[in-house]
C-alpha cells in the first residue's frame, strides 16, 4: 500500500525543513553564493535529487529564509507603530522585537546581515523588497503621526528607511555582542540613544 497523503506530506515539510536548516548551519560561516547543493543535501541527509522536490536552486532556498525571517514580522511590526505611547516608549518596544529576533532566529538573522549586500541577486531582491515594505509600513505611521504634518513623500521615505536600516544595525550589533561574548547592554543603550537622536532631529526638521 502507498503511504497515507498526509504521511507524505508530513515527510514532505521534515525534508524541506531539514534542507533550510542544513543550509542555515553551513551559512553560519559562509555566503550563499559560496555554498553548494551536495552539501545542503548531505546536512540534510537526503539524497541531492531530493532537493528539487522543494526548491528549484540555491537561490529560491534563500528566499525561503528570507520570507521565513521576515515575512511574519510585518503584523508585529505595524502593532509597534500603532500603540499607544510616546516615541522613547515605542523605541523601546523596537528595540526588544529586533533583539527578540536575534535571540530566537540568529542564523536566518546573521544570513540576512550578510546576504543583503551578498552575491545573490535574487536574495538581495527579496531582502531589499522585504525592507521596503517594513518602509512602507513605518512611512504610513509617520504620515499619520501629527509631527509628520507638512513632511512631503521623499521625506517620510528618508526618514522611514533611515530608521529600517537603523532596525538592521542594531540586529548586526546584537550578533556582534553575542559572538564576543558579551551582553546586550551597551548596543541595547546605543540603540535607544540613536533613535532618541533621529527623534530629535524629526521634531526640528523644517517641515
């Protein structure tokens, strides 16, 4: 008798699962561009045949990574901006959603860091295209916010994807930490200063 569908199926998700991991642990150490499918599949302990099953290259496997890190964050996100509160307050609350993805994701968190600037011009879209909703996102509650009063689009988009790549160093800063061993205090207060900082200098932009 075949397997039951959802047998399959079940095996079908533990496979890819195994090949995202798979790569995630060769990529601690490495770029994308650098790693190759025979490995992939041989940390996965599948045959490389298998691969093709789930993804049709190197490259639709990092965009699974990418989705996976930072698609589900967009509803958290535009949760930070719409509550209540002054900016330090929301700041704060930026600041502990971007050091709880470090915390929970470091290897898909330090795959991003690296790739998005990376060899791979289709996870470098993705990255890119992902960012830019989080822009978006964040421009539409700068727009709505009263201090955003006679700010034209270019910028709000400044301004948004000023504080998107603030979100990105600060992760970066995390990483760092963690791999010298040291606690978060310091880039945690480093953090919050800088977005005081930007702060600042949105209440006294000439609008």
């Amino acid at each position: 008798m075949s397997p039951h569908p959802g047998f399959r199926e079940t095996q079908r998700r533990r496979t890819r699962r195994a090949l995202l991991d798979a790569a995630l642990a060769e990529l601690e150490e490495r770029s994308l561009g650098s790693l190759g499918l025979r490995e992939v599949t041989r940390g996965a302990g599948v045959a490389p045949t298998a691969f093709y099953r789930h993804f049709r290259g190197m490259d639709e496997l990092g965009t699974a990574l990418v989705e996976e890190a930072l698609a589900s964050l967009h509803g958290t996100v535009r949760d930070v901006l719409a509550a209540t509160g002054d900016a330090e307050r929301r700041g704060d609350a930026v600041v502990r959603l971007v050091a709880e993805l470090v915390r929970s994701r470091p290897a898909h968190v330090r795959f991003l860091v690296r790739e998005r600037h990376g060899g791979v011009p289709a996870v470098r879209d993705v990255i890119a295209g992902q960012l830019d909703v989080f822009a978006d996102e964040i421009g539409a509650a700068l727009t709505a916010d009263p201090l955003g009063a006679g700010w034209d689009t270019d910028e709000v988009t400044m301004l948004s994807r000023l504080l998107v790549d603030h979100m990105f160093m600060t992760a970066s800063a995390f990483l760092t930490a963690s791999l010298r061993g040291e606690d978060w205090s310091s880039a945690t207060g480093t953090a919050l200063a800088q977005l005081r900082l930007i702060h600042l200098g949105r209440v006294h932009w000439p609008g």
